[in-house]
C-alpha cells in the first residue's frame, strides 16, 4: 500500500449551487463546509482522520482505495490521481486524490 495526498481544491456555497441564501428546516442559514480550500492531508492507512468530513471521506474512499492498493484512472485522470467531490447538494466540496510514488 501506498500513501495518499488529499486536496481540498474547491468549495461551493448554497448561493453558487442554488443562486440564493438556503435556511435549513429550523430556518439557520447553511454556508459553506468548515473544511478550507488548499488543506491537505497524507493517509498512510485505511483511517479517516479526526478533522474530515465523515459523509466526504465515505464519497471519496472508493478513488482513495484504488489509489492506496496502486489502482488508477489512467482513462480519466493522469497516473495516479483522482478528482472527486463529496455528495452535499448544497454546498460539495471537490478534492484532489494524489498516489505518493515512494
């Protein structure tokens, strides 16, 4: 198994997906994900770290795995890399899958 870099390279708020200001049921404004744009993390093991999303880690562990065992995406990607976006319709958040050749 191999390392994987995690980027976070893009953040939507509800005003880009929708075009306006969302309020969940009990009417609190939803902005955009609390992680930030550029932060990065190394997974060296099939554990999610203590500061990601859980719903994000559960969309991009398929890719992360594929990486991890020295899968790729070569039809779709450059060697060794993944794109993906976690599944919130409101405000997603794109990331950056990396395989860290050692």
């Amino acid at each position: 198994m191999t390392k994987v870099k995690i980027t976070i390279i893009k953040k939507f708020s509800p005003e880009d997906v929708l075009g306006h200001e969302y309020k969940n049921p009990a009417g609190k404004k939803v902005n955009k994900c609390p992680l930030k744009e550029g932060q990065e993390w190394i997974i060296d093991s099939g554990a999610m770290p203590d500061d990601f999303c859980t719903g994000a880690w559960l969309d991009i562990s398929r890719s992360l795995y594929v990486l991890r065992f020295g899968g790729t995406f070569k039809d779709f990607w450059e060697e060794g890399v993944s794109y993906n976006a976690c599944s919130d319709g409101i405000r997603p958040v794109c990331f950056k899958l990396e395989r860290i050749e050692e």
